[in-house]
C-alpha cells in the first residue's frame, strides 16, 4: 500500500541553522511528492512538490529531491528564519490509484518546527 | 479572492447537537475532499467527491454525512455530535485527471476547529 513516514518532532533549532525533516515513502505506483506547511492558526500550503524521479522541488529557499533509489524526499534548507515556525507535512499521491483511492493524498504525521532568533 | 473558503472558522456545541460546516472552492476543480485534524496534527482523509460523485469514504461513522450540490460545494453534516468529534476539519479541492502526468496539487481551506463540550 502507499504511505509516508517522516521524522518526528519536534524540531528546535537557531535561526541561520540548517534544517533537514527526513521523508520516506512507500507507494505502488508512480506517485508525485509533496510538502506541504501549516502555519499557526492556518490550512495547508503547498510548499513544493516533485511528480518524478530526480526532480528537485523548490520553494522559499527550500528544497527536497524525489529519489526513487532510497524512496526518500527529505526536506531541506540551508538558513532557517523564525518565520519559518510552522508544521511541516510530507505526502504522495499515487497516480496509479483508481476508483476509492483517485486523487487520495497520503501525508505523514507532521514534523513541528520552532525557530528561535 | 479565497480560492477555498470554509464556514464556520469556529463552531462550539454541546454533545447530541446536529451541525454543519460549509465549503466552497472557486478554483474551478472537480474534486473535493474533508480531512480531519486531530490534536496531534495527524490528518486523516474522511471523503472525496469528484463531480459531485462519492468516491472516497473512510471508516467514518456514518454520524458523518457530506453533501455536495455542485462541483463548487461540499457540505460535511455531522449528526449527533460526541466529544471525540472536536478536532480541526479541512476541506481541500484540487483536479484530478486518470492520466495525470503530474501530480494532484489539493488547496486547503482554512479549516474548522470544532469543539464539543
């Protein structure tokens, strides 16, 4: 079956620091790759996605790189800032799912990330 | 211009009560979900509609009843309220196509953050 394992928080860390939250995944398909971010109070936002192998999603200085070999799409950023503060989700979606599970979207647990200045 | 809006953003009631939660998505997709948040932020896909057509339906007591009018609309009905209902609930939409060669983008509504005392 599909489904996404990412590290548990929570995830303390200075600003300027450097930030990876790990994401592995399990899929039957193809699937497309996802991470999404929840800030306080707020629904989720796409934060980037990758739809196949070696591609590399990136957004507001985050990146993550779909890598097929190690079913992996961990999270990274090089500087963090406090306004990064937020949760931080990782999911697929498997293109190969029909019928009751089209369109589904399988998320991890949510990794909590606090930035301090 | 919200591409996905939910009301309430706050509903509070008591146990046994009967409520709804609306929403809408002016994103023109043909498919629409309810997640359901719980207070570990762990988020948990109850139904999806495409095309006004039920196509996912989790283990969801059936206290739960979603109803879609339009492609633009889908309503969730909750019956019965019991405390283990509290929890934040999120409607997302997004465009699903059998052959798609990229991956489901899903937007998010803000969320309703029921609570049942």
């Amino acid at each position: 079956g599909n489904s996404v394992t990412q590290m548990e928080g929570p995830v303390t860390l200075s600003e300027e620091a450097f930030l990876t939250i790990n994401c592995t995944y399990t899929a039957t398909g193809y699937p497309s790759l996802f991470w999404y971010v929840q800030y306080p109070g707020e629904g989720l936002q796409l934060l980037l996605k990758a739809t196949k192998a070696d591609d590399k999603g990136s957004n507001k200085g985050f990146e993550a790189t779909y890598r097929k070999e190690t079913t992996s799409f961990h999270l990274e950023k090089g500087s963090v800032q406090v306004s990064d503060s937020a949760v931080y989700f990782c999911a697929l979606s498997d293109r190969a799912d029909r019928g009751s599970t089209l369109g589904r979207l399988y998320f991890g647990r949510g990794t909590q990330l606090t930035v301090w200045p | 211009d919200t591409a996905v809006s939910q009301t309430p953003k706050y509903l509070v009631t008591q146990m046994g009560n009967d409520k709804s939660i609306k929403c809408e998505q002016n994103l023109g997709h043909d498919t629409m979900y309810w997640y359901k948040q719980d207070s570990k932020k762990f988020l948990k896909i109850m139904f999806s509609y495409n095309n006004k057509e039920l196509i996912i339906n989790e283990t969801v007591p059936n206290r739960f009843s979603p109803k879609s009018p339009d492609k633009a609309h889908l309503n969730l009905h909750i019956n019965s309220l019991e405390l283990g209902d509290s929890a934040v609930y999120f409607c997302a939409s997004s465009q699903v196509i059998p052959a798609l060669v990229a991956g489901d983008t899903q937007y998010f509504g803000p969320g309703t953050r029921l609570t049942v005392l």
